[in-house]
C-alpha cells in the first residue's frame, strides 16, 4: 500500500533527525524539532505497529518513547550516537538535514563541490557532507538564504522541515520501504596483527591491529544490522605471532588456530585465503582450517593429482535482513574466493608436485554460474589478488580490475597490494572514487594490519521471488590510531598467544657494538643487510662441508625488507647498541623464509644482479634538475645485495628487465666489475648463492637457470638467531662489496628515508639531509663523483 503524503514527510523528518552525524547540544528551543519527536511522529503517521521497547539498548529513551524508537530501529531508518545512547532531545542543523534529505534522492548524476562555492560561509561546511549538499544543491533541493549564506549549524524548525520536505517530494522519490539495504564488511592483509602491538617494536601501537578495526566493525554493525563480514587472507602469517605459531606453539590436532579464534570473536561470516596462507606448507594449513569456524575458500587453487578442487571454492550464505517495512526476509548470498597463482612460484617448495593453481579470473568465471544456479541473490568475490590494470594475461598475479567488469559479481573485497581503495588507482579507467566502484562494481582495498575497514553498502529491490541490486557504494573507514580503545573480544581471543609471544621476542641473543639500522640500505652496502649475508654464508658453509659441492664459492644474497617504500616512514630496522634480542632478529628479516642454496654460473650471477639493480631509476648525467633515484615502483625486498663478489651499478644505463623479470633493454650493463677474489668473475665459473625459499622457487633472471637447489628447510630468522648465539657479539659494519660506478657532472640527485636518519648518515658516503619530504618521509641527496 502506498506511503501517503504525511507518512513520506515523517519519513524524511525522522532521517533528519537520527543522522549519526549529530555532534550539537540538545534542543531547548521551541523552535528547534528533537529525535524523539520525529521518532514519535513517524511512528504514528505510518501507524506501525509497536512493541514494548525491551529490544533496543539505549538507556537514554524513557518507556513512553521507547517502543516508538524500537519500530524505527526495526526499520533501520535510525541509529544510536552510541550502542547505548540515542540522543533523544538533540536537536538537527541545517547541513545535517539537507545532507541526509539528498541521500533520500535516488540520482544517479554527479554534482560537483564547486556548487556549493557560491554561499559566503561555504568554508563552514562539513567536509563529510560535501557531496551530499552538492547534490542538495544540484537538484535544486538547497537554495540558501537570499545574503548568501546556508547558516550550516542554524537548527531547523518544524515549518522549515515541512518546506525541506515538500520540495523533495514535489519531484523526488524517497526509498522505498521494500527495499533491503545489504553491508557487505571487509579486512585484509592482517598478517597476525591481531592485538594494538607491534612485535618488532615491542610496544602498543595504536597504528595497527584487528582489535582496533573491530571498533569500525561494531559501529558499522550498529548503523546497518544487515550486515556481514568478511576476510580475504594474508591472516596466518607476518609478525612473531605467527612464528610462534609454527616454530615454539605449533598447532596441535584440535586446537583452533588463533588467527581464527581472533575472527570468531567479530562473527567474520567467511574468508579466503592469501598467498601467505601457504608459507608453512600444505599440512600445517590443513590443520590451520580443520578447526576453522566458519568458511575458508579458495576457488583456483587444485589438487596435482586429482586436479579436483583443494580447498572449498565457494559457499552460500543465507542472512536473514529486514527491509524498510520491517519484514524479515532470508537473502542469499554467494562468495567466491581467489589467490594469485604465483603462490606456484613463491613457495614451489611447499606447493610444487602437491597443487597447481590456475588463473584466478577464469575461476571465478567457472563457478559463477553455479554459485547463481545455487540460488545466491548477491555474489561476493574475495580476491586476494590485487588491483592490476586494464592488461590482462591469463594467469596474471592481480586481476581484481578484470573482475571488476564480469556480469553477475556484485561486490569484490580485494587486497594483496597493502594499498587502499578508495583512495589509489584513480588513473584507471572507469574508476569512482567518490562511489568506490571500479566499472560499476563496489570495490575495497582495506590497506594492511588491520588499519582500515572495507563498506560496500548494497539496496536491494525485490524481483518477484528474487533480488537485484539497484544501487551501491563503497568506502573505506580509517582506525582510531590516537586513542586505545579496542575491540577487547579481540585481545581476549589471542591473549595466551599474544603474551607468550611477547615472551618469545624478549628472549636474549647476542650484542651489537653499534645500532643497525636500515635507512641507507637502498643507497649503500648496509650493516642490516650484511649481519643476515654473513649469517647465511656461515650457515651453509657448515653444510657444504665435505659434499661435492664443498670446494665452491659461497655467496650470499640478501634484500632489505624493511626499508619504507608502501610500508611508510616508520617501516625501517632500528636496533639500539647492545643487547639483541629475538624481537631484533625479526626487525632485520620480516618474513618467515627458510634458506636454499643454488648452484650458478657467473653469467647467471650477473643476470641476478641486473634484476637487483632495477632498484634505480637511469640517470641523466647532463642534467641539472633534481632527479630521483630509486624507483618507488620496484619492491625493496627484490633489491639483493650479493655478498662474497664486488661490484658497481651504474644508474646512467637503462634497467635491464622490468619489475617481472622480462627483458626491457637488453643491451643495458649496469653491472660493473664484477669481481670475485679481486679477479673478473669468470662467466662459466660455478658458484653456490645461498638466498631464501621465495626467492629460489621465483622467476628472477639468473635464478632461474640454477642447476642445483638445495632446500635445508630451516629458517633464515633461525640462521640469524644461531649465528649471534654463536658469535656473541656483532660488530654491524658493511664490508662496501658493492658501490654506484662514480657520474661525473653537477647531479641533483635524491631519495627518500626516515628523518631519523640525519642523526646516521654514514661517513664518506656522499649522502646530505636535505628536509622534510611527503608522507613521513624526509629528502635526502646523494653524490655519486
């Protein structure tokens, strides 16, 4: 039956009223409409029925008021300022109320902020509802006052109301009360980071942590009960936690995994997995989700053997929501989960003979159709894979782009790139930024460890028996990082874990006569670097020893993980002089590798080295102007350093592959003098490099034509931990194996790093502080005569 007149104004007065954007002090004036008037009103006018107001929790609406609020709430038409507080007696401002009367406009054009430049007290506005009042103003909703002005914070009074109101009506449709409006919620790329905490530091961080997103999640939940919540992995693996996991605490048959007891105390609907998920190997994963609660996905991901499906690829969720007249109704709702197949690539050791992953979009494409012959009303992807870009090629690492244009997927949580979206790729194409679609599909990328949180809000019109989705829009919600208010259900749920891990990382391991850090490592042979190079050379020379292969040379290869680039100003190694403790060896080697060794040729060692050195951007030498140095785009953990051989880059020379590991200019030689004993390294000369898993199972130029691989299936961190043990105390000095081949000229040259550096800039090494740069960082300059 169709909503007449006075109930339509009811509707709009209350949404009004109970925006959550509410910041002002309660209504005194007669003049001036309150929440529980409207709440009242509109009650009545749409003569629902009512209860008797036990349902809601806030405790600042009388028993008189509280079943009008209980119906409202019901229709999801309100919210609470807080899960107990209502504020029934505050009063609306001007912007407030223009803001949600526009979102009550089903438009489907933009409006530009510059419409609202022409009132005099613009500046007033909140940033919040600008593009709200844009479209007021657009659609001819708000005018403002004949001066100039719209008076924002002016409380609205119930004549004014009904003149809002009138004029929406008069030309505008309100949302319809059959309607379902549908949250879909979103973390990724958590990598253990479950409590405020950050291991490597050893101390609270309000910067990070699933405890601090499950405040995001609750008010989320609270503004919108239709709502569910998902993964998208990258969850098991990261910091200490997860090593504690594995190496100290390991899973026991039975025993739910922490990380998944950490999710079970939000209520996550469903997850998937990461390419992180499979760093320690197919039975611990198994036993990682024989215990899982709720569904962990993977749709590409195949049995070698069987070529059946490894892992559960899709499911089907029904939720149970309420539409705008308060109805009850059960909406299916399909997910389907993808990796990036170059979990083939980087952890081959664990993966190859036992699984094959196939390309994640054709996936998706095969179980589509079943998941919609399943019934699902709404398709959900959760694509840890990332953004990628308008080129495509089967069996490509981020595809969420392509995704993002299939028919019949209505909503994609993405991630692996730890970018955020919202925000990145604009330079894509039929990107919307101000929506959060990507080719009309709501699209998230919630950043990493836990600091944003994805919402994609979906309305649903019902189709006869069926669904469809007639509008949506998606946004990123940043964590309170000054505050340490959390989630404590969260830190309860991995408090044994997360103390012996603190433990754990505070057991002793040696001394260090000098801090280690890692600021200068993309720009100079680094004591960082060095300690993991030296450690790993002592490590296998003890295993070669007395084998066929024990009158080789011994290299050893090793990247700066930790040296800012995507991970921030803050994302760098910083060991004070002293005692190094098991916290420290984390803080110089990230990731939970374990060591190979290859046997290659001279040539093959070069071409590792031209890989390594697509760190740089080339250099003008006839140039005057400021020219960066490194390559912002290139990962700072695929810059090696070889240790064992001398050598120079010349960054006058063109990178010869690009970030892939194909050829981009195949006459380029940045590699210069390359010396091994002080003599020419001999092109056919054997040599064994000692690296890690994930780069000897990768497809770096070089590495890829070894002709031995040796897995010892142990630890790098254990290498480090066992080497310190064994020498006691470290002097952290770089024995300057490799330098820039000198450019003559006036080079403006530049990079960036931590400000902290300033304090440490190396003797000799060409490098001056030059001031602030962006984001955290600080500018450096560098001479390369």
């Amino acid at each position: 039956m169709a909503i007449g007149r006075k109930a339509a104004i009811a509707i709009i007065a209350l949404v009004l009223t109970l925006s959550g954007l509410i910041t002002v002090t309660p209504a005194q004036a007669a003049n001036e409409v309150s929440r529980g008037e409207f709440v009242k009103h509109l009650v009545t006018s749409m003569e629902l029925e009512l209860g008797d107001g036990s349902t809601i929790a806030f405790k600042d609406v009388d028993k008189k008021l509280a079943p009008y609020v209980e119906a409202a709430y019901n229709l999801k038409l309100i919210s609470g300022k807080t899960a107990t507080t209502f504020g029934p007696n505050e009063k609306i401002t001007r912007e407030q109320g223009f803001a949600v009367a526009a979102r009550a406009i089903e438009s489907e054009k933009e409006y530009s902020t510059s419409l609202l430049t022409k009132f005099k007290d613009n500046r007033y506005l909140s940033r919040s509802l600008l593009g709200n009042l844009s479209e007021a103003v657009g659609v001819g909703l708000l005018f403002g006052y004949k001066d100039g002005t719209v008076k924002p914070s002016k409380g609205i009074a119930p004549g004014e109301m009904r003149a809002i109101v009138q004029r929406l009506l008069k030309e505008y449709k309100t949302v319809k009360g059959k309607d379902v409006s549908l949250r879909i919620l979103g973390t990724s790329d958590l990598h253990t980071n479950f409590v405020n905490y950050d291991y490597y530091q050893d101390k609270e961080s309000n910067a990070l942590g699933l405890a601090k997103t499950g405040v995001l999640i609750e008010a989320a939940r609270a503004e919108n009960p239709n709502a569910m919540l998902f993964d998208n992995g990258d969850l098991i693996q990261g910091t200490p936690f997860g090593g504690y996991k594995v190496t100290v605490d390991r899973l026991e048959d039975g025993e739910l995994h922490p990380a998944y007891a950490a999710l079970e105390s939000l209520d996550f609907d469903a997850s998937t997995l990461g390419n992180h998920e499979f760093n320690f190997g197919l039975d611990y994963l198994d036993e990682a989700l024989d215990d899982a609660p709720f569904p962990v996905l993977n749709a590409n991901v195949y049995d070698a053997k069987t070529k059946k499906n490894r892992f559960t690829p899709y499911t089907i969720i029904d939720k149970e929501v309420v539409d705008g007249k308060g109805k009850k109704h059960t909406i299916q709702v399909g997910v389907i989960g993808v990796v990036a197949p170059h979990i083939m690539k980087w952890d081959r050791a664990n993966l190859e003979g036992k699984v094959i992953a196939e390309d994640a979009v054709a996936s998706v494409k095969k179980f589509l159709p079943e998941v919609e012959k399943a019934g699902a009303d709404v398709v959900v992807v959760l694509s840890h894979s990332g953004m990628g870009d308008e080129t495509y090629e089967v069996g490509e690492e981020d595809i969420t782009y392509q995704l993002s244009s299939i028919k019949g997927i209505d909503a994609i949580i993405t991630g692996h790139n730890h970018d955020v979206f919202p925000g990145s790729y604009g330079e894509l194409k039929n990107v919307d930024q101000e929506q959060g679609t990507i080719n009309g599909t709501p699209i998230v990328m919630p950043g990493k460890f836990g600091s944003h949180l994805g919402v994609i809000d979906l309305k649903l019109a019902p189709k006869g028996k069926e669904w469809e989705v007639v509008s949506e829009k998606a946004e990123l919600r940043a964590i309170d990082t000054k505050t340490n208010v959390v989630a404590e259900q969260v830190i309860e749920a991995v408090k044994e874990t997360h103390e012996a891990t603190i433990e754990y990382v505070r057991s002793p391991v040696g001394e260090t006569t000098a801090p280690i850090t890692s600021y200068f490592s993309l720009v100079t042979d680094d004591p960082s670097i060095q300690i993991v190079n030296n450690a790993q050379k002592w490590y296998v020379e003890q295993k070669v020893a007395g084998t066929e292969n024990a009158n080789l040379p011994i290299l050893s290869a090793a990247a700066p993980f930790k040296a800012g680039g995507r991970n921030g100003a803050e994302y760098y190694t910083d060991i004070k002089t002293g005692q190094i403790a098991i916290k420290n060896v984390a803080d110089l080697y990230v990731f939970d590798n374990t060591v190979f060794t290859l046997k290659l040729t001279g040539a093959d060692l070069k071409e590792w080295l031209e890989m390594s050195a697509g760190q740089f951007q080339q250099v003008n030498p006839a140039a005057t102007g400021e020219q960066k140095l490194i390559n912002d785009e290139y990962r700072t953990y695929n810059f090696d350093v070889i240790d064992g051989v001398t050598y120079e880059i010349d960054v006058t020379q063109p990178a010869k592959y690009n970030a892939e590991g194909a050829v981009a200019n195949a006459s380029a030689n940045r590699i210069k003098n390359l010396s091994f004993d002080g003599k020419a390294v001999d092109p056919a000369q054997e040599f064994l490099v000692v690296t890690n898993n994930y780069r000897a199972s990768g497809n770096f130029p070089g590495v890829r034509n070894a002709t031995e691989k040796m897995d010892y299936a142990y630890e790098n961190r254990q290498v480090i931990m066992d080497y310190m043990v064994e020498v006691g105390t470290i002097d952290p000095s770089a024995d300057s194996n490799w330098s820039f081949s000198p450019v003559a000229g006036n080079l403006n040259l530049t990079f960036e790093t931590s400000p902290k550096a300033q304090q440490l800039i190396p003797a000799d090494s060409g490098i001056t502080y030059i001031g602030a740069g962006a984001n955290g960082f600080a500018k450096y300059g560098i001479d390369l005569k």
